[in-house]
C-alpha cells in the first residue's frame, strides 16, 4: 500500500526514554509549550535578521510562521523544523540595497526581486534532488566549499558592523558592553538560556543602555513612546517586489548555502531520531524554496532552517513535527501585533550593532566548524587554495562585471569556490591516474 503523504501521529511512547520521534505527538498542552519554546529560540536571529537589513521584523516573523506551515505542508509533516530568517541573505542584500545599517531599509523592493529569484533556484534544486537524489550535491559543494563560503558570508559583513559604531565613543562602548553580555551569557549560563545566549545578552545590553542613557542621562535615551502608542494588533507593511538583474544576480547565489544548510540539517535530525530522512530533502528543498518565494513577495526575507531549533530538539528529545505547527501559529500571532514590532525598533543602534558583530563572527567562525567536523585537510593543495581565494575575494569583496551585471564579493566568492575546486579537483584525478595510484 502506498505511504500516506502524512503520518498517523501516535501518542508519544514513555518507554524510549524520553524520544518523541517526528511521528509521535504529545498532548494538547504540551505540543503548544514546545512550539512557543521553538518560537522563542528562533526569535533573536528571526528578529535580528530583518532588523539588520532594514527589513520590518513584523512582517518577517508572520512570514517565518506561514513558510513554517507551507514547509510542514510539504514535506507531509516528517521533517522537524522551522524556517526563520536566514543570516546568510544579510550580505547581499545589503550590497544590492546600499543600505545604509539603521532604520528601514529604502530600497527593499529591489532585494525582494533576489529573494523570489534565489528562492526560485531553491525549489528548482529540490525538484532535481526528488528526481536524482543529493548525490550530486555532495561532490558539487563538498565541506571544504561550503565552510569557504559561510566563512566568507561573515568576513564580508565584518565592516558593515563595525562602521555603524564609529560615530561616538558612547556607542563604541555601549556595542562593547553588548558583545560582553553575550560572551557572559554564552559562558556563564546553562541549558535552554544559553541556547538562547544572542537574545539573553541582547536583553541584558538593552536594559544597562536603559539605565545609562534614560536613567543617568549619557547618550542618547530610548524613546518608549512609541510603544504605548502602537495597537495590539494590526497588518504588517507589505512591499511589492522590484526584480532588478542586478540585484537578482547578486542576491540568487545565496540558495548554495541553503542548500547546504538544510541538508545538513536533516542529515543532522536524521541522526538523533535515528530515522532515515533523506527520502524528504529534496522536499524539504523544495517547500523552503517554495517559502522563501513567498516571503519574498510578500516584503518579508529569505527563510531557512534553524540550529537553534536543532539545539533545542537535542535537549528535549522531543522531536514530534506538530509542534513546529505550534511555533508558526504563535510567529504568525506576533506578526500581527504592531506593539510587538514597536518593541523591537527601539532597540539601540549601538546594542544591535554588537550584538551584529558577535553574530558576523559566529558565522565566519561556523564555516570553520564545517571543516573541522568533516575533517577537512587544510594541508591538501587543492584545497588550500580554494579556502585561501575564496576568503579573500568575499572579505575584500572582490566585484566581478560581466557586461551588465556585477558580482559583488560574496557571489564571486560562492561561485569561484565552486568552479575553482571542480577544476583543481579534476586536476588532481588525472595526476593521480597518470602516476598509477
């Protein structure tokens, strides 16, 4: 008899020792504590990627909820996750916008158009893996490739952060103070808090900036005014997209990194469920694609899927997919509710400018971690070389003009990794068959 498309979610089994597989369901109660918990480990980089694009960050986490249930949809409720904004679009959308790191972002339409185009490539790819499976991914984007490229995502962004905190000695010090308290948080903290050590030290820079500046009068004080004066609930603002070649070329190059990242994400599920989930990536390819599109023409960004919420699946054990059913129904009610969105606008330039340069420096680090997990030999020639110009082209952001188009430095970074490995991978087969070993 064929599969259902989806699982006959049974009660969970106690005797597992606490594992909730993907096709097992907790009670009513339960399910909606663990998706707002979800909710909630996504919520710092949710919120924090929009906001460091000029994005509104309302509309982002109403659009990471409704990709969240299109995805569920999609891969027939099998495969854990939620689809939060991701890290990796911050680059080049700030490259194709021009913009210029504070308040809204002027020209979203033109980086919407690149959303909807690397979203486009996104599907097409998972249509591909449904058809042929990941085997061609895995030599076409091996670890060495994609830790180059991640690393080089947060090099390129090294200066974006950095510039947007020279204007005083006040919040040189203030973004000082807030990469302090996430260092603090990340060391100093346990379990579900330190999963969550972005945001607790987000929190905790925001009230000492309180206190400093509405309290003992330096700097400039956090206007809360805007906060009483914002309704409960509301429409987001929505943005038509632009489709500018340009910004299309640019921004399209992105989908390598998805494509790495969800892979490595289900592989890592997979892993701890001890399920197999490869039948669903190219599913699971294919519904992010298909979420990224729609966030994109809605005004919203790129979505992806979520280490905090691996993180916290490996400290509960609970795995069940219904719960991410939950988290995207409490994103989707925050979406709603313009006091919330007042909220985070009043965070300090300042605090979101460290909490940006501990977030650029754990990207750049996790393509590092990528190498070392999959043994990467840095002592390989060939791919010495490709880590060594892939690096350099993206943090000097090496621009590339083909006619009419420009490849700004993350996507001749992505795409030299690719090819420059392919040739000096071949290279070093055909040595090694001419010397018989």
């Amino acid at each position: 008899m064929a599969q259902s498309w989806f699982p006959r979610w049974q009660p969970a089994d106690a005797g597992k020792g606490g594992l909730v597989a993907p096709d097992e369901r907790l009670s009513a109660g339960q399910t909606l504590l663990m998706g707002v918990q979800h909710a909630v480990a996504m919520f710092g980089s949710t919120v924090l990627a929009p906001l460091l694009m000029g994005f509104d960050a309302n509309l982002a986490i109403l659009m990471s909820g409704i990709g969240t249930l299109l995805f569920f949809l999609i891969v027939g409720g099998r495969v854990p996750s939620y689809l939060g904004s991701s890290f990796a679009f911050i680059g080049v959308v700030i490259a194709a916008t021009g913009y210029a790191g504070s308040g809204g972002n002027p020209n979203i339409a033109l980086a919407l158009g690149g959303i909807i185009a690397c979203g486009a490539i996104y599907a097409l790819v998972g249509l591909v893996v449904m058809a042929l499976g990941t085997r061609w991914i895995e030599i076409l984007l091996p670890p060495v490739v994609t830790g180059a490229i991640v690393m080089t995502i947060g090099l390129n962004l090294a200066p974006v952060a950095v510039s947007s905190v020279a204007d005083s000695s006040f919040d040189s010090v203030m973004a000082l103070v807030t990469i302090l308290c996430v260092g603090l948080a990340a060391v100093f903290t346990r379990g579900m808090l330190q999963r969550l050590l972005i945001l607790v030290g987000l929190v905790a820079a925001y009230i000492l900036y309180a206190v400093v500046t509405n309290g003992l009068g330096w700097g400039t004080p956090i206007d809360f005014s805007v906060i009483s004066q914002a309704a409960w609930f509301g429409l987001p603002t929505f943005t038509t997209p632009e489709f500018s070649a340009h910004a299309m070329v640019l921004i399209a190059p992105v989908a390598v990194i998805l494509v790495a990242e969800n892979l490595g994400h289900i592989k890592a599920v997979g892993a701890m469920t001890q399920r197999n989930l490869d039948p669903y990536i190219g599913r699971a390819f294919l519904g992010d694609g298909l979420a990224t599109m729609l966030s994109g023409s809605a005004g919203g960004t790129g979505v992806t899927t979520y280490a905090e919420n691996i993180g916290v699946m490996a400290v509960t054990r609970v795995y069940s997919t219904l719960i991410f059913v939950a988290a995207a129904g409490f994103a989707i009610l925050l979406g709603f509710s313009p006091r919330f969105g007042a909220v985070i606008h009043t965070i300090p330039g300042p605090v979101l400018a460290g909490t940006s340069i501990v977030v650029f420096g754990l990207i750049a680090v996790a393509g590092a971690r990528i190498w070392i997990e999959n043994n990467v030999d840095l002592a390989d020639n060939a791919n010495l070389i490709v880590v060594a110009v892939t690096l350099v082209l993206g943090a000097g952001n090496f621009s590339l003009s083909l006619g009419q188009f420009t490849l700004d430095g993350i996507g001749t970074a992505t795409f030299g990794a690719v090819i420059l490995h392919a040739i000096l991978r071949r290279g070093t087969a055909r040595r090694t068959l001419e010397s018989g070993h």
